[in-house]
C-alpha cells in the first residue's frame, strides 16, 4: 500500500527542518516497510518566486492528490512584509489550505521532558515528572469567521466582530477531543466562558450531550480565565483540552512556552475525514536560516503525528516519539535548548542522534 504524502517545506528554516523529517520517516519506512512516497511542492514565498502565487494550483493538486501533507513554515523578515514576496503570504498560503482542505481541528500536543526542566519558564516542583497536554482548537468557526464591521454612529467610530457557531460544529471537535483522551489518560477538560457569552452557553451544553457518549472519560468545564492561570499553576492536571477557535488560539499560544522552545511543539490540523496537514507551532525563523542551527524536533514530531492520525501507524509514531526522547535524555541540545556548560549540536547533527534511536 503506498502512502503518499506531500512535502511543502516552505520559506526560512523550513528546508532545512523538513530534510530532517523526510530523513527520520525514511528511516522508519525502511525498517517498518510502509512504502511511502514523497511529492515535493512549493508553498509561501518559495511559491511566489516561481509562480506570483503564495498557493499555486500546482501546489492545490499535489495536496489533493495526497494521503496527508508534511508543512513546513512560511513567512519572511519583518523589514520585507511590505514587499509583494510576503505580503498576505500567511494568510495565502496555510489559512488558504486549511480552508481549501476542510480542516477544522487543531491538536497541539505540549510536553515537558524532565530532562529539558531547566529551560522551562516553570519551576521544576512544579513540572515535576513532566508535563504532556493536548490541546484541541476548533478551527472553522468563532469569531474569526463572522461578519466583522466597522462604522460610525453620531460621529463617533464603532467596531463589532461577529463570533457564531453551530451546535454540530462544537460537536465534531467535542468528538475528535474524547476520541483521542481515550488513547491517552482519559481525561477532557472543555473550556469555554459560559458565564458571559451565548457561544459558550452552547458550547457547554453540546461538549456534556458528548460526554454521554464516552463514559469511560473523565470530563469537567472551566472557565477561559481560570484555565489560562491552571494552566501555568498546575500543568501536570490536564491531559486533553477542548476549546474554541479563539480561546485555542490563546491558550495554544500561552501553553507553547511551557516546554521552553517553540522548536519542541508539534501540531496537527485534520479535517472530517481524518486527512491531515502537519507543522511545527513555531515560524519561519529567518533570522536563523541557512545556518544549521534550527531545532528539527518539532518538525520530526510532526511526522510522528502524521504516521498516528492520518495512517493508524501507533507503533510507528511511538518509535519517532521515543528516538527523539533518547536523543534528548542522551543530552542532545540544539542551540535553542541548551543551557550553559551544555555543547550544542547542529540541526544535521541532532538528527543524526534521532536516527541512531530508531
């Protein structure tokens, strides 16, 4: 059975993370003999450049075409957002696909490995023997996606943005969210701020009609406020996390720090029918491309995520999982994640390490 997957690595770092990822895939279709085959597109600025498009048609067509697809990262400097090359070109490019493929949750694993606590902005009591949050952003609806105005009214200006949902979106994420706490410790906890607003009113009562339907997980609700303090106060408490397009956006973002690298945070984007597009959580990096310093664990793990959720391949996922957990408790740093005293390897050399493992 061949597994097809399209390759788009992007701008920046991009590249140079996603050889390390086709590298460690390689890897393991070789000794797991999972016959996949890689179709490479351009995307982003590297997508300009040949086509004055951030999404080219060509680039469409290989993603159609495909099981699942690896993301890399797109975006340039600062200084250059007003040149035509990157203007819009996020925008363009991953929310263009997100919208052209469906894709309607997010999962963002965050893990903190006990041997990386000292990179960690928490203090390590509080960590403890680590820390292993998924969060599950719905990704269609709320207020990004509603009508947004503005105007004036007696002569003074007014804005209003237009947040909306439907109770069978909520329950399509609540759905993806218990389905997965079952492969993990099987607990959800759905966030919302039912106290204030109408969505969320709706929110709560369709997550609880979901709930029925998984008895064998445990379920609580919490308000939006008090998750983003839990969250920093007692990390280790949480195990999935459910929540709307905005909160998710937030909470994804707070929660990313906990592990002390964005280079460590992997994310998923599936949509109805479980295909999926792949991506670390960080950006482009720019300021560090073509180096060989850039940290390729989340781009690696986002292979694992892909092999999980868009092939059933458990065991194969876990071996990623666990060569990169090796690497690290064999005290492979990349620059980004070494403290002083501590020797930083390359991002060829790292994944050298990660290889060794599998």
């Amino acid at each position: 059975m061949i597994r097809r997957i399209a390759v788009l690595a992007g701008d920046g770092i991009g590249p140079e993370v996603m050889d390390a990822a086709l590298k460690v895939l390689r890897r393991v279709d070789e000794r797991f003999k999972l016959s996949f085959e890689f179709k490479e597109a351009l995307i982003g600025g590297a997508a300009f450049e040949k086509y004055s498009a951030h999404f080219p048609e060509e680039t469409r067509k290989i993603c159609s075409e495909s099981d699942a697809i690896l993301f890399g990262s797109v975006g340039g400097p600062i200084s250059e957002a007003h040149l035509e090359k990157w203007r819009g070109c996020e925008s363009n490019s991953i929310l263009a696909l997100r919208k052209a493929l469906g894709l309607f949750a997010n999962l963002r694993p965050i893990k903190v490995y006990p041997e990386l606590r000292a990179i960690s902005p928490i203090k390590g009591e509080v960590i403890g023997e680590g820390i292993d949050i998924l969060i599950v952003r719905e990704l269609a609806g709320d207020i990004y996606f509603g009508e947004h105005r503005t105007f004036e009214k007696s002569g003074c200006r007014y804005a209003t943005d237009l947040a909306e949902y439907d109770e069978n979106q909520i329950a399509a994420i609540g759905r993806v969210a218990f389905e997965t706490a079952r492969s993990r410790r099987k607990k959800v906890t759905s966030v919302d701020k039912a106290n204030v607003l109408a969505t969320s009113k709706l929110w709560r009562g369709v997550i609880k009609e979901i709930s029925q339907e998984f008895s064998e997980i445990e379920y609580e609700d919490m308000l939006v406020d008090n998750c983003a303090m839990q969250i920093i106060r007692r990390p280790s408490d949480f195990d999935v996390i459910v929540t709307s397009n905005m909160f998710g956006d937030i909470l994804s973002d707070a929660a990313a720090v906990l592990p002390g690298s964005l280079g460590l945070t992997p994310s998923a984007s599936l949509n109805a029918e479980r295909f999926g597009l792949y991506e670390p959580s960080g950006g482009s990096a720019p300021d560090i491309a073509g180096r060989g310093v850039a940290n390729p664990i989340a781009q690696i793990l986002s292979a694992a995520l892909l092999l999980r959720f868009s092939f059933g391949l458990e065991k194969e996922a876990l071996s990623i999982e666990d060569a990169v957990y090796r690497a690290i408790a064999g005290s492979a740093r990349t620059v980004d994640i070494a403290v002083e005293g501590e020797s930083a390897l390359s991002t060829a050399e790292f994944t050298d390490k990660v290889l060794s493992h599998i």
